[in-house]
C-alpha cells in the first residue's frame, strides 16, 4: 500500500453490508445489500475528483456490532497516514449512531483527513461540508444531553417515588417475625427448615434467634 503522494490525494473507500440482508431488489434496496452495487458509484466519485484510489474497505457485519474488521482496519491506516480522504456510500454504512459518527469525523479532522458521504453529499474538504459536520456534531451533543437528562430525572423521581409499579427501588427487603425464629428454633425446628419458613438464609435466622435470646434472656432448650 502506497502512502500519501505529494501534490495528489489518496482516497480510501468504505463499504458495508448487513449478514441479514438477503434482498435481491434493485435501486436503493440494492445500494444497502450489495457491496459491489455500493462500490461502483464510490469509485466513479473518486474518479471525477481525480483523487488517487488507494483501497477499498468492507465489511459483511450489522451496523450495531462495534467490531467491524474493515472498519477497523479503516481506521488503523489512517492513523498511520495512508490516504487522506475516506468515502462512504451513507451515513448508516459507516457509522452505528450519530455518536459513532462524530467521534471518527473528529478523528478523522485531527489526522488532516476529509471525509465524503456520497448520498448525503456531506464533504468534508468544502466550506459547506465543515458546516454540516459542526450541526452534525452539535445534534449529537444535544443527542447526549437529553439521553443524560432523562437519565438523572427517571433516577431522582424512581428515588422518590418509587418504580413505575409503585414498588420501592432495588430488592425488596424481606420482613420476617423475629419472634416467630425464636419459637420455631425452641421447638426444635432445623435452622434450614426455618430460613425457608421465613423465606430468609439461614444465617440471617440465627442472628434473629440470638437477638430474640438476648432481649428475651431466655436460653435455648438444652443450651
């Protein structure tokens, strides 16, 4: 693999597939489901930009995994410098949430490479296309700040109020008579037998008989 020719820009192109799509349909159908189908248009802009075509990407993986070989690939060369364009076919081929795609956007801004997003005519390299990327990535942070909003008020109304079903938050605490322990345990009753008459662990029902035993001062038979 060349790097970066001076006075000329490389380009790299990324495609991408889901396992799940068996569609044979043509038009836009086709553009999701069909790799090559994806490839075609990409190298044509390429062409006409007269950028130099360095490698093409892809991957056959739903967009939701986070590891893609491809695009992890992608993503090693250019930290290493090796094109200084990268075009897509779509925002979805690319990029699993909005946030996936501003992170790699500004990634992509560090390492001095430009991005191009043939549908939705997203470039980079233009005055229009910076533009785009700067409302892009503020909807995502206002994205972040509902999403954290919502979060922090579901969380102080569950601690106030309880669950939606009423039901205080976390387990439920286990309520048990003490006394009842300390009657079942003089009557002989197994410590296993009472934990699950009380629905409780065993060591929980010994601590209650010795407390009972305590405030009660009475012995336990035999003891």
């Amino acid at each position: 693999m060349a790097a970066r020719r001076r006075g000329g820009r490389n380009a790299a192109i990324y495609v991408r597939v889901s396992t799940a799509a068996k569609s044979k349909q043509i038009d836009t159908v086709n553009f999701v489901h069909n790799l090559e189908v994806q490839e075609q248009p990409l190298r044509e802009l390429v062409q006409q930009r007269g950028w130099q075509f360095q490698q093409i990407y892809s991957d056959r993986a739903s967009g939701a995994k986070e590891k893609r070989p491809g695009l992890n690939a992608l993503m090693a060369d250019a930290r290493r410098g090796l094109f200084d364009v990268v075009v897509v076919w779509r925002f979805d081929r690319f990029a699993r949430s909005v946030k996936q795609l501003v992170l790699a956007l500004e990634e992509f801004r560090a390492l001095g490479i430009d991005f191009v997003s043939h549908q939705e005519a997203l470039d980079t390299s233009t005055p229009m296309g910076r533009a785009m990327f700067t409302i892009v990535a503020a909807i995502a942070e206002l994205e972040r700040n509902i999403i954290r909003e919502r979060v922090v008020a579901g969380l102080e109304y569950a601690h106030t109020n309880g669950t939606r079903s009423g039901k205080p938050v976390g387990r439920p605490r286990v309520i048990f008579r003490h006394d009842q322990v300390f009657e079942l345990r003089n009557q002989g009753v197994p410590w296993r037998q009472i934990a699950k008459i009380c629905g409780v662990g065993v060591t929980t029902v010994r601590r209650a008989y010795q407390s009972m035993k305590a405030k009660r001062g009475v012995p336990k038979p035999g003891e």
